[in-house]
C-alpha cells in the first residue's frame, strides 16, 4: 500500500520570503505526483503534477515542485510567497498499478505573515 | 467556477432529518468520489463510482448513501446523522486513469445539530 507524508501541519513564513513544503512517499512503482490547494471554504484545486519527464514541474501561482526518485521526495516550492498564498497544501500521488486512487496527504498549512 | 458543482454549500439539519447533497459535472469524467474533510483530519475517501458502479466504499456509516444515476452525477443521501458528521464533504471527479488528478467542487459544509 502506498503512503504519502507531509512532515510539517504548519509551516509559518514570511512575506515575500521563500518556501518549501515537503512531501515524500511510498511506492515500489511508477507513480503520478500532484500537489493541491485548498483555500478556506472550497474545495481543492490543481497547483500542479509530475506524471513523466523532467522532474521540475511548474504550476499556477509561481509554484514549482521537483521530483526525487531517489529519495521518493515532492516537494513545494516558491521563491517569494504572497499573503494570498497562505492556505492548506495537500500533495498526493497515484500509483500506475492501483487504478484511479490518488493517496492524499495530511495537509500542510502554510501561514503567510506581512 | 471547477466545472464541478456541488449543491447546498452550506446545510444544517437536524439528527432525524433527511437530506441530500448534489455533485454534478460536465467535464467528460467517468469517475467520481465523495471525500469528507473533518477540522485536523485528513481527507476521508468515502465512496468511489467508476463508469457508475460503486467500487469503493470505505466502511462508512449506513447512515450515507451514495447514488450515482449516470456519469454527470452524484448524490449522498443523508439520514440520522450525529453530530461527529458535521463536515465539509467535497465531490471529485476524473477520467478513468487519472492522469490529470480528480477536479474537486467547493464542497457542502454540513452542520449536524
């Protein structure tokens, strides 16, 4: 069974101060990586995935994450955060043996300070 | 606006009450899913319908009920909830092969009093 962790449940920052948020997983096999937000009141939204090819992946909204093989790593970057980014980030990943399933994270909330 | 609409946003009931909640999408998807989001929890995969028939259900209560009368959309049939229901249930739905991921609704948070 695959499992994804996100280490940290907070992660402060200040404006326009550069972030990470890290994911790492279990799979023994190939995977779809993907990291969403979810603002207060909505439901999830697609920042961006890793399904084949070069392992840095660009999304909306300035962030980029970079895939690891190696160290079965995903993480979230930005190299200057907004207010407006603080939200909940949730990375999941979708083993190409387990059909549709995507395994979500606990969620990382990213807390934006001026 | 996702393409995927969920129907109420927001729903007080009652514990004998009986309500249902409403996802529909028209993205072309075959699949779709019901997630319960609970405060500090993670996601709860509740329900999973592939080219409509259910092919996940993760011990939930019998108090849910999904329906998914065709692929554009999915209900949860909702009765004598208890107050630990009380949650931002969300709606996903993907293609079958998920390599775009699933497209999520904004969710009904749900009020159990």
């Amino acid at each position: 069974a695959q499992s994804v962790t996100q280490l940290d449940s907070q992660v402060p920052v200040f404006e326009e101060a550069p972030v990470e948020l890290r994911c790492n997983y279990s799979s023994s096999v190939s995977v779809y990586l993907f990291w969403y937000v979810q603002y207060p009141n909505q439901g999830l939204q697609l920042l961006l995935k890793y399904l084949s090819g070069s392992t840095l992946v660009k999304g909306i909204n300035g962030f980029e994450a970079e895939f690891n093989k190696s160290q079965t790593s995903f993480h979230l970057r930005k190299p200057s955060v907004h207010i407006s980014d603080t939200a909940e980030y949730f990375c999941a990943v979708r083993n190409n043996n387990a059909g549709n399933m995507l395994t979500f994270g606990g969620g990382t909330r990213l807390m934006v300070k001026p | 606006e996702t393409g995927v609409t969920q129907t109420p946003r927001h729903l007080v009931m009652g514990m004998t009450n009986k309500k249902s909640l409403k996802c529909e999408q028209h993205l072309g998807h075959n699949a779709m899913y019901w997630y319960k989001q609970s405060a500090k929890k993670p996601l709860e995969l509740m329900f999973v319908y592939s080219l409509e028939e259910r092919v996940e259900n993760n011990s939930v209560p019998s108090r849910f009920s999904p329906e998914c009368p065709n692929s554009s959309h999915l209900f949860l049939h909702l009765h004598t909830l208890q107050p630990e229901d009380s949650a931002l249930y969300l709606c996903a739905s993907s293609l079958r092969g998920g390599r775009d991921g699933y497209t999520f609704g904004s969710g009904t948070r749900l009020t159990v009093v």
